[in-house]
C-alpha cells in the first residue's frame, strides 16, 4: 500500500487504525462494533520497506510514533486510550439532555404566552421568543463549524458555509418583518436537523446526540407554529 492510497483511505473513512501484525485489536474492534462507528483496520507488515516508509512518514507528519495509530475524520488522536475518550465512543452525559431540555423552555412559555390577551403581554412574549429563537438557531448553525474543525476532510468545507448562512439569512428576515421571520426559522431549524441526520449516517456526530438534536427540535418546530398561529391577533 503506497503513501497515496493510505493517505485516501485515511482521508475518506471516519475511524481508521494502523497496526501491525503483532497488534492486538480485538478489544478495539468490539469496542467500535458496540458504539456502531464505521471503521477500517489497516496492517502494515513491518516486513515491506513500502510499508516501512509508510509509517515512518505518518510518524513524521503527525508526531506518534506508537502503534495502534488512530485516526478520525483524518487527524491522529493518538492511540487506543485516546480512541476510548472520544466523543464519538464516549457515552452521552446525562446533562446535555437536563441543558437541551432547559433551552426548549422559552420556546415553549413563548408559543403559550404569545396567545395571552392582556395589555401587551403576548405582543411582548411574542417578540421576546422571537429573538431568544433567531440566537438558538444561530447557535446551532456554529456547531457545524466547530464540527468541521476537527475534520481534515477538504469535503467537509460546506460546514463552515453553512455555520454562517442562517445568521445571514435571518438578518434580512428580521426587517421583513415576524411572518418571514418564522419561515426563515422554521427552514432553518428542520434543515440543519436534515444536515445533521445525514452526518450522523457517517458517523458525524455520536448516536445519542442526533436523538436529542430530534427531541429538541421537534419542541422548537411545533412551539413556533403555535406563535405563527398567534400573529393576526397581536
């Protein structure tokens, strides 16, 4: 296997391991099998000078000199312990579902009290909810640069268009007034759920974290077509 085809397959598939013949990997295959990531194991025979100079020129470009040498998404983690550590195998905490649950709140006392009829609650609630989406949305939208940090795939350079066409589109939106607001939101919201479903086929993103992405933007969706429902009366 010469240093070009080692470097595509490392390039195109989400975990890749290099080992040798006398590497031990059993534990590292279940461990990966049980977590569901797409992986290939690569066995470089020490016994090849081809591939002799492949590892040594991995050693050179990534500064590891051990073996197993893992890699995801293209960048050396480092070897077995680190691949245990990563988010991809790391189990979910349980946090993330009290902190997503606890974001989806506004949402939903916003798409409640927009239909208040007293004084200028709803209007208020309305607008406030309003906003508090156009930063959540923003929000999601920088997760898939942060996502696209860690992957050397040039592939992968539409994220970080993406991070920044919600937050751009939704400026314009905002003029227009609360009707292209909700229709701006509402795309954006279901799309980058879209975006995230397909990235999770290729083991993006960890397993758990698409559920809860599902969860909360359900909540979100349904709370804004309730405030849509509120418009004419505001």
């Amino acid at each position: 296997m010469d240093a070009s085809t080692l470097g595509r397959i490392i390039d195109e598939t989400p975990i890749v391991i290099i080992a040798s013949k006398l590497t031990d990997t059993r534990t590292l295959e279940k461990r990966l099998g049980l977590a569901g990531a797409d992986f290939r194991i690569l066995i470089l025979g020490m016994g090849s000078a081809e591939h002799r100079q492949a590892f040594h020129d991995l050693q050179t470009e990534h500064g590891w000199s051990q073996l197993p040498m893992v890699f995801v998404h293209g960048r050396c983690i480092g070897g077995e312990p680190e691949l245990y550590d990563h988010p991809l195998l790391r189990p979910e905490d349980p946090i993330t579902w009290t902190l997503g649950l606890a974001g989806l709140i506004p949402f939903v006392l916003g798409a409640l009290g927009s239909h208040l009829d007293v004084g200028l609650i709803g209007p208020h609630i309305f607008n406030a909810t309003l906003a508090y989406a156009v930063l959540i949305l923003s929000f999601m939208a920088g997760s898939q640069w942060g996502g696209a940090v860690n992957v050397r795939d040039q592939r992968n350079r539409w994220r970080y268009v993406l991070s920044v066409i919600p937050p751009l589109v939704i400026w314009p939106a905002w003029l227009m007034g609360p009707v292209a607001t909700l229709c701006v939101l509402l795309a954006g919201f279901a799309g980058l759920l879209l975006v995230d479903i397909g990235l999770q086929r290729r083991k993006g993103w960890p397993g758990w974290y698409l559920k809860l992405r599902a969860v909360l933007t359900t909540g979100v969706i349904v709370s804004l077509v309730v405030m849509a429902e509120a418009i004419p009366t505001l």
